[in-house]
C-alpha cells in the first residue's frame, strides 16, 4: 500500500472506532469537507499536516496514530521549483504563459506522488488559471472548485489556495457578467486579511486585489479600483514587493482619469508607472503599460 492508503485507511478505522461519520466530523465544513475526507480516506489525496491535526484533535487522538508509522515529507527541489513559480510574472505575455505552464508540468511530473493535497490543489488552481489566461475557456471557478468555493464564505482567515481560488474567479469575472453581491463579499474578506510572514501569501494577496480590480477596470466600475489599490500601496511598502508597484499606479491612473476626470493625476500616475519599470528592466510590463497610456490618450 502506498503511503496515501495506509494513512487514508488508519484515519477511516479511527473514524469509524470513535463513531464519528463523516459529516459530524467535518463539522460545518470550514477546515475540512466532508468530499476531501472522502478522498483522504479513499487514499486518493494525502493530507496537509494542518488537515491531520485537525482530524487528531476532533478524534482526540495522537497525530503520530494517524500517520500509522508513515511520515510526510516534500522534496526541498519542490519548494525550489513553487518559489520560480510564483515569483514568474507573465502579464498576459503569450511566451511566459507557456513557459509557466511548462513549469507547472514539470512540478507534476517530478512530484504528484510526494505531495500532499493543499499542494497539488494549489497546483490545479494555477494551472487553470493559466489555461484559462491562455484559451479563455476553463469551466467556471465556482463549479470546478464547487467545495472549496463555498468555503469562502465560511471562513475569515483565508489560505493562500482560498486566495488562488478568488483570483481565478475574479479572472473570469472579468470577461462576462458576474454577480455583483458575491464579488463584493469575497472583496471584503479579502481586503480584512492580514499581512503574513508568508511570502506566497502576501504575493498572492496583491495577486487576488489585482484580479479584482482588473474586474472593475473591465466592466468601467472606476469608483470601486481605488480602495483596492490603496490597500496594494500598503502591502508592497510593508512586504517590500515594489516590482508590483507599477500595477497598483496604473490602476490609480485608471481611477483618477475615469473616476474623478483628473488627467494631471493620472498622467503623473503612468509616469512614475513606466520609470519603475524601465528600472525594474522588464520589457514586457514596460509595453504593457505603453499601450494602457495609449488607450487612455495621456
């Protein structure tokens, strides 16, 4: 048996010995669901330690009675490869997509068997991102990720999956008519969340404020960018992430000309925009932001 199953089967006999069901173990769903169990159980994902702590404290049981003599453990050259992944920015750029979508497959190749299923969850949420940044036609968030979607609003700290998963729908909000209660829901959440020690998750906090904004940018909601932007001017000065910094001002340029018709404030916006990231030395946000000042006429 593979060490999946034998820890699925220890937690479905200690389940079971204690009297629990599924469902009253999970309880209202906000740390575990009730079809992750069953995949755990059924040894098809291998859990976080995070999950298994969890599992062992509603059991009262030990951790090491879960693990059944097995451990976990991922390769170091995994975390090597993540860390490229997140910090690979593509800008809509056709090469870097692909090359970002290689680098996804490269992960899954080398790693599927070794990682737990926060991992591999947060593998599928980037590599439909980027199918869907590339094709345009991935199924909608909300339906591919049904469980982990309406966890959203059950929780009030999110992970950095919860925050991937807002991302990806706030990215197909942007090409069709979207609901407008629910978004904004999910814009409050994550406007209260805190800044972390995490590095993934203060990335990808102004990943998923972007998403958003580009959302409002998209359907000409100018008066909503700015709060959104503000609070990235906060989180890249604390987190010293200052290559995101040309995003937030071109967002600020887009308010101030569309929002409060202020061309002088926009114009100083897309200067400082560019001179960032002529300094920062990438072409393809350098473009990037040429062509939105020409769509704006500044």
């Amino acid at each position: 048996m593979s060490v999946k199953e034998i820890i699925g089967k220890t937690i479905r006999e200690e389940r079971e010995k204690k009297g629990f069901s599924r469902e009253s173990l999970c309880g209202g769903e906000e740390e575990l669901t009730v079809r992750q169990l069953a995949r755990i159980e059924l040894g098809q994902s291998l859990p976080s330690l995070i999950k298994l702590e969890y599992i062992a404290q509603v059991l009262d049981i030990d951790l090491a009675t879960l693990l059944a003599g097995e451990s976990i453990s991922i390769p170091d050259e995994y975390f090597t490869m993540k860390y490229q992944l997140f910090k690979f920015p593509t800008y809509g750029d056709e090469e870097r997509l692909a090359k970002k979508i290689q680098m996804v497959e490269d992960i899954y190749e080398k790693y599927f068997d070794y990682l737990p299923e926060e991992e591999l969850y947060m593998l599928e949420l980037v590599d439909n991102t980027l199918d869907y940044r590339s094709t345009g036609k991935t199924a909608a968030a909300e339906d591919v990720f049904e469980d982990f979607f309406k966890q959203l609003f059950l929780k009030k700290y999110y992970t950095v999956n919860d925050l991937l998963l807002i991302s990806y729908y706030a990215l197909q909000c942007q090409d069709k008519d979207y609901d407008r209660s629910l978004l904004k829901s999910l814009e409050i959440k994550v406007l209260e969340q805190e800044i972390s020690g995490d590095e993934y998750y203060n990335a990808e906090i102004l990943g998923v404020l972007t998403a958003i904004a580009g959302v409002y940018l998209d359907h000409a909601e100018y008066s909503h960018i700015k709060r959104l932007s503000d609070r990235m001017h906060v989180i890249i000065a604390e987190t010293q992430q200052h290559s995101v910094k040309p995003v937030g001002l071109v967002y600020d340029a887009k308010y101030y000309l569309y929002a409060e018709h202020d061309v002088e404030k926009a114009k100083k916006c897309y200067d400082l925009a560019l001179l960032l990231a002529q300094n920062f030395g990438d072409p393809v946000l350098v473009s990037n932001i040429r062509m939105e000042r020409e769509i704006d006429s500044i």
